[in-house]
C-alpha cells in the first residue's frame, strides 16, 4: 500500500474513533468510573428549549430610569466636586430628565459653570424651557444618552447572564433582542416565578446608618421586617435612616449562602474587597452603639447594632429566609446589581412533554428522510451507491461528534439542518457517480474515468458547498436562537460532506486500485 493512502486511511481511522468516543457520553446515561478516570470527554449534547422544554422570557430594559439613574450620579458626583473646590451656594436637584443647578451668588455660579466645563462635557445646557433666574438647566447631550443606553443594554445582559448561570442550568440562551431587549430561554426548567424574580431583582445593596435624634440630618423612610416576640410572626414596619449612603454593593466580592443555626434561619455572608473592607472597618469603628441597617432594593433586610469594630471584611444579611430564598439572595449580590429595571413583555413554558414530541417528530422526519434516500442511492447506483451510503453514515456520525465536542445545543431546527445536510452530502456524490459514468461512456480505463470523475465534480462541489457555507454563516450571525441552531448544524454538516464525500470515498477508490481488484465501476 502507498504511503500516501496509508496516512490517509490513519487519518480518517482516527476521526472515526474519536468521534465514536464523543459520542459515548451523548448514547449512555452514566458513564463508568474508568472512563472520567482515561481524562476521556465527557461533553454531552445539549438539547435545546424546543426539545427539552422548558422557559422563554423576552425582557426589557427600562432606558429612561436607566437615565435618571444616570443623572442622579452625576448629581452626586457634582456636590463632591463643588465641596472639594469649596464652591458654597449651589444646590443641586434631579427633575425628571433635567439636572438643576440653583444659586443666588454671581461668584458660586461661575464656579458651578468652571466645574461643569472642565469636568462634565457630556452635560449640556437646556434653554427650553427657559430655566429661573440663577438657574443652570442641564441634560444629558445626545452622544452620552446613546452610550448610556448601550452600556445599560449591555450590562443588564451580562448581570442577567450571570444570574442565570449561577441558577444551575445547562445551556441557557441569555442575547441581545432589538434595541432594548433582552431574551431568556433556559431549557429544563418549569419554576418560571423563582426564575423571574430571580432575574429580575435590582439588588441593589446599600448601608444606612438608622437615625437617633436631631443630629442625624436628612433621613428617608423605608420599609424593613421584623419578627414579634410572642407569635413570632413577620410584620412590615418603617425605619428611619439617615439619607446618606455609607457603602453600597459595588464593595462586594462575593456573596455566600450560609447554613441555619439553633438561633437562626439560614442568612447570607458578604465578602467585601480590599476596599471595602477598610471602609466597613471605619464606619463600624466611628459609629459602635448604633444601628447601621443593611438595605436591598429600597426594603431593610436587618439592622444590628455596632458592637465593636469589625476587620476582615465580612458582614451578613439576616431575615425569615428559608434556604432558596437566602441562595437566590447569594446569586443576586454575587452577580452584581441592574443598572436599570427589566419588565418582562413576553414569557412562555414549553414543557417536557411538547419536547418529547419534537424529538419523536424530528427523529422520525431524520430516520424517514435517510433512509429513503440511502435505499434510493443503492438501488439507483449500485455498488457506487453503498459507497455514498457509506460517506453519508460516516458524516452524520463526524457531524453529531462535533456537536457534542463544541458543546453545542440541538434544536428542531438544528435537525432540519441536518436533513439538509444529508441532501447536501447526496448530492456531493451524485455529482461524482454522474462525472464517471460519462467518462465510462467515452471508453476510458477505470482509474482515468475514477480521476476524471473526481476532477470534474470538484469545481461543482466545492460552489455549492462554499455559498451554502457562507450563507449558514451569515444566518449564524444575525439570526437568533433556533435560527443559529440551524445554521451551525449545517455548516459543521457541510464540513464534514466535503470531506465525507471527496476525501473518504476517493481513498477507497485508490485503494481498490492500488490493490489491483477494481477492474469495473458498478455505477
């Protein structure tokens, strides 16, 4: 044998049996011990929310309260500037989408103007209507709205992504939709309500010192819970705290759920960073005796007392949880807070059993639609005919081996790709079979009408295949979910015809030939 055909027939040996190796995890249930033991893979394929049923929400962000979100930071980013360059006189108030600058002092105002040039550029001035006198009318300029509205968009999908990643789920599907959406499939779930209250909690955490007495300045009423000592049953009741924020929960590095105790129910650890930690350690150390109260979405979770100073950069949120609530709580803070409110605008369940009969009726449309053309190529072409039932077996066998190997996910459009990808590998090796019986037609010997046949068809192959690709791409990139599934099923599908198709069955030609035992073409 040719050292040419002999690497050859090594090559496709070895994809074989690997792709029978990725396919194990896939056809068993559990695998053995020894198998996780060889490092062997253990990549499944995943089934898609069509097959395996489970939850869709389509999710929208909230762009004007992401802009008055906006503006309030800046309005307090603004009263730090003024106080660090010591410019006294300027109030500072947010209406609606306008930010409001107010003073009475010639000398304070062309200060406020200073720190508003050098400092905040994206802040325009609004002449309509026309602001009160020693008034300064800001909005937000037109370039800063856009990109408020993308990094909104943009780290509401990421914050959601790892909300539903900690779930624990396998493949949830967490993408962009239009301009403000925001869609959510997660396959195999049913608990739709946890799910959305999950997804679609600002958490936003802060920490408030509750106010004692005159000396507390401003204050703000908020709504906390607390248990009765004799029936031990929860009310709702109002805390008075101080308006200032000391932290909030951009301090945060890591939130754990930590188990029940004889004296109470399961709560949650916070681990604060660097610079957190330093900071929870001087509030603490100012302020022991007092109450600090721990806030989440605008509702007081608990409020202890300050003992003592506290290092090491730990605190913990207490309150009537049972065990899901105080985990969704852990996910929420460790995932990190909404820049904006997401309201769902659509939501379904697929369940399992309207799976199970996707998969019936995609299974049965795969197998039907296989055989009949594996039986018509047999009949049609003979022996040329078992070769291409042959390449087209082993295609189908490399195409699922990719699937599990890239981990991707298998919907009901998928498996129309994949029907098509049979057609598209039939119709590779009519091209082929047809290119040989006209080169028999003109009396040529069998390896001059195998090469020809080859040759000729290549061109032929190669178009249809190479636009088809391109097209599986482009459908891939602006397509969404079940679209994309179609479009990496068929062009991982058309891969693997190529190479099905021209490689594998050619090799068999040249190695009949090279043995001397092909002296007829039955085609």
């Amino acid at each position: 044998m040719a050292k040419g055909i002999l690497y050859r027939a090594l090559l496709v040996l070895v994809l074989t049996v690997g792709a029978i190796i990725y396919l194990v995890p896939s056809a068993v249930g559990t695998l053995p011990e020894w198998w996780t033991s060889l490092l062997l893979p253990s990549r499944k394929i995943h089934l898609g929310l069509d097959l395996r049923g489970g939850a869709h929400l389509l999710m929208s962000v909230d762009m004007e309260k992401a802009l008055e979100k906006a503006l309030d930071q800046n309005a307090d980013e603004f009263r730090r500037v003024l106080r660090e360059d010591k410019v006294a006189g300027v109030e500072v108030v947010r209406t609606e989408k306008v930010l409001r600058l107010r003073t009475t002092n010639p000398e304070a105002k062309r200060g406020a103007e200073k720190v508003l040039s050098e400092q905040f550029p994206h802040l325009t001035t609004n002449k309509a209507p026309t602001p009160a006198e020693g008034e300064i009318a800001l909005v937000v300029s037109d370039k800063e709205i856009t990109r408020l509205h993308d990094y909104a968009l943009d780290q509401s999908l990421e914050t959601i992504r790892n909300r539903v990643d900690q779930f624990g789920v396998s493949e949830p599907l967490v993408q962009r939709q239009g301009n403000q959406g925001i869609l959510v499939q997660v396959p195999g779930i049913q608990d739709t309500a946890r799910l959305k209250e999950l997804i679609g909690k600002l958490a936003v955490l802060e920490f408030r010192l509750v106010a004692e007495g005159e000396k507390s300045g401003e204050t703000v009423t908020l709504q906390g819970q607390e248990r009765e000592p004799l029936s031990g049953k929860m009310q709702r009741v109002p805390y008075t705290l101080e308006k200032k924020v000391l932290m909030t929960g951009d301090v945060v590095a890591d939130a754990r759920l930590r188990p029940s105790s004889d004296l109470e129910g399961p709560y949650v650890e916070l681990v604060l960073n660097d610079r957190g930690a330093r900071r929870f350690e001087q509030i603490t150390g100012d302020n022991v005796g007092r109450r600090m109260a721990i806030i989440l979405d605008n509702t007081v979770y608990s409020a202890p007392t300050i003992r003592e100073r506290i290092g090491g950069g730990r605190a913990s949120i207490t309150g009537n949880f049972d065990i899901k609530e105080a985990r969704d709580l852990a996910i929420v803070l460790r995932a990190g807070a909404l820049p904006a409110p997401v309201t769902i605008v659509e939501e379904r369940t697929v369940g399992p059993s309207l799976g199970q009969d996707s998969i019936r009726q995609g299974v049965l449309s795969f197998v039907l639609g296989g055989t009949f053309v594996i039986v018509f190529m047999l009949i049609y072409y003979k022996m040329a005919g078992l070769l291409a039932d042959a390449a087209v077996i082993l295609n189908m066998v490399l195409l699922m081996a990719a699937l599990a190997a890239f981990e991707a996910t298998l919907t009901l459009p998928g498996i129309a790709g994949m029907v098509l990808t049979i057609g598209m590998a039939v119709d590779a090796n009519v091209l082929i079979t047809e290119r040989m019986r006209e080169e028999m037609r003109l009396g040529k010997s069998v390896r001059a009408v195998v090469e020809s046949g080859y040759e000729r068809a290549l061109p032929a192959i190669l178009d249809s295949n190479i636009t088809t690709f391109l097209s599986g791409l482009i459908l891939f990139q602006f397509g969404s979910g079940p679209v994309k599934g179609f479009a990496v099923a068929l062009c991982i599908g058309i891969v693997t015809t190529v190479f099905t198709a021209v490689f594998c069955t050619r090799l068999v030609y040249d190695y009949l030939l090279s043995r001397r035992s092909l002296t007829t073409l039955s085609v």
